[in-house]
C-alpha cells in the first residue's frame, strides 16, 4: 500500500489516472507519516520511502531518499522481501 499526505479524493483520482494496482491511503496530518519517521516537517510532505513490514507490525526493511529519482529498484525491494526477517 501507499500512503500520502493527499486527500482521499485526490489519492483515488491518482490511483485511477495512474492504474495503481494498490491501495492509497490518504494521511493529510502526516500521523502515520511521523510515526514511520519520515515527514519533510519543512514542505508538510514524506520523503520518498519504502517499507517492508511483517504481519506483526515490525519494520524488517526500509529505504528512504530526498528525491523520488533515488529509491530502490525493484529488483532490491525483492531481495529484501526474499530475505526474510534479520
């Protein structure tokens, strides 16, 4: 899933006009966001970031940039996945 700070209406209008094969969650006060550690408190947005989270709700991976032109590639994000928890 994705999470940003857009409104619900703007996360749905993305996930239509960009094909989105997941879910979009909208979090406008940057909670979840904060919480995650990785609010750009400066431009009210999140750094790009991404997160493998395990069933119980631990973080087993994460990769966060300053620019959405530096994450990582699928094929790491796979690697991370495949490689099971630390």
């Amino acid at each position: 899933m994705g999470i940003s700070v857009d409104s619900v209406a703007k996360s749905q209008d993305l996930i239509r006009d960009l094909a989105l094969s997941f879910p979009l969650l909208s979090d406008p006060d940057l909670a979840v966001i904060r919480a995650y550690g990785v609010a750009d408190e400066g431009n009210g947005i999140a750094w790009p970031a991404e997160f493998l989270v395990d069933a119980g709700g631990a973080i087993r991976w994460r990769a966060t940039a300053q620019s959405v032109g530096t994450r990582p590639s699928a094929r790491d994000v796979l690697a991370a996945f495949d490689a099971g928890p630390p």
